[in-house]
C-alpha cells in the first residue's frame, strides 16, 4: 500500500470532484503527515501536485523535495504530462513518476514511465487543466503492444469519497498482465483485501490515511501475495 498526500500551496489538500479543498489533519503539513506514514512502517508514498495538474505549474517541488529527505521513497503524480516535469520530479527526489492521463495523447511518452489512467466508466477522463477523453478499451489495446511498466488506475469519481475501489476498472487493466496499482475510494482493511485479491500490485490511499479510522500498521502488512483474507 502507498498513502497519499496531495498538495497545494505547499499544504495538505483534496481534489474532489474538480474542487480543492483544505485538508487539516497534521495542521495542513504533507512533511509531518507523512512523517507519521514512515512511523507506521510506510516504504513508499504517493505525491499528488495538485498545483500542476491543475494550472501547468510546478508549484511544491521544494515540499517534494522535503519529504524524499525523510527516507522514504516516493511516487510523484499529479499532472505529470511531459518529460521536462517529470525530470523535474525526479530531480527532486522522486524515485518513480506517474505519466498522467493528458499525456496518452502522446503515444511515444506513454512508453517510458509509469502510466496513469484517470477511469470513469469505459473512458479515460483525466482531471485538471488538460481536457480530453479517450475510449478506455482502445486505450488499452494499444497499450498492450508498448512497453509500459506499470500502471496506476485511479476510480475518479471515487477519489476522497471513501466508497470503496472501482473493481471492475481494476480487473479491465491487469488483463494486459502489467503491474497495476489502485487508487480512488478505498476506506478500509476489507476494501484493501479487495484490491489484492484482484491481483493488483498495491493501492494508494490518501483520505482514509489522513482522516479515516484505517489502521496503517495493518494496511501496510498487505502485500499482493498475501494469503487469503480471515474468514
């Protein structure tokens, strides 16, 4: 499991359903929260810029930077469409980037880093200040023939919204038989058991890191080969 700080203004926020809104847990801090994530054993955390995904800037590569100095590795995401931001990214600590939705426009950048698919239904429909929208299975079946690593699917109706994983988007991506990571609307231990038990590589969690009741010390023990859930 990665949790998941996203970020704004240098400070904890959410985006949901289009709209920033101010998260208070750990005073608004992303270094303290996920200081606490390392505490309970995290290895990786997923950062979200809101800032970029939004208006095209890089606005918290020094927050970025504060929390790979913590030791953990990170994960960057958050509207990472171009070579030049990614670079910048992993300039400032990231150890892996998440190609954002916009970029599957580019079909050649799609082939070097992490692939995000920003799903709602059978369509992919990234979020921020890019606006397409591609057929999901199409999407798919060229992506089955590059050499795409991994991918990280986020349910985007679901984000912040605690109302479990999108299994079915999950179960329609690890069908090209790559890694997937899940994200959007996972809530608890069960919803994680759920998530393994598609085969997926992990999940990204952020709001019930942050403010739900989820024991992270449990959740981090997770791993996709893990044995069936207890009865």
């Amino acid at each position: 499991m990665l949790c998941s700080v996203d970020l704004a203004g240098g400070r904890l926020v959410r985006l949901r359903g289009g709209k920033v809104e101010l998260v208070d847990a750990f005073g608004g801090d992303p270094v303290a929260a996920v200081g606490s994530f390392v505490e309970a054993g995290a290895g990786w955390v997923h950062v979200v810029d809101v800032d970029l995904a939004l208006t095209g800037e890089a606005q918290n590569l020094a927050v970025l930077e504060r929390i790979a100095g913590l030791g953990v590795r990170v994960q960057a995401s958050g509207g990472i469409v171009t070579l030049p931001a990614a670079t910048a990214a992993l300039e400032a600590g990231a150890a892996r980037v998440v190609l954002g939705s916009a970029a599957l426009a580019d079909r050649g950048a799609a082939t070097r880093l992490v692939v995000g698919l920003e799903v709602k239904g059978d369509r992919i429909r990234p979020r921020g200040a890019v606006d397409i929208e591609l057929p999901l299975a199409e999407s798919l079946a060229w992506l089955a023939s590059v050499g795409v690593s991994r991918f990280l699917v986020t349910a985007v109706t679901r984000v912040g919204g605690l109302g479990g994983p999108d299994l079915s988007a999950i179960h329609t991506v690890r069908a090209l038989g790559r890694p997937v990571l899940a994200a959007g609307g996972i809530a608890s231990i069960e919803d994680l058991w759920a998530v393994v038990e598609t085969g997926a590589a992990g999940a990204v969690v952020g709001r019930a890191a942050l403010e739900g009741d989820l024991d992270l010390v449990a959740a981090l023990a997770l791993r996709s080969e893990a044995p069936p859930r207890p009865q």
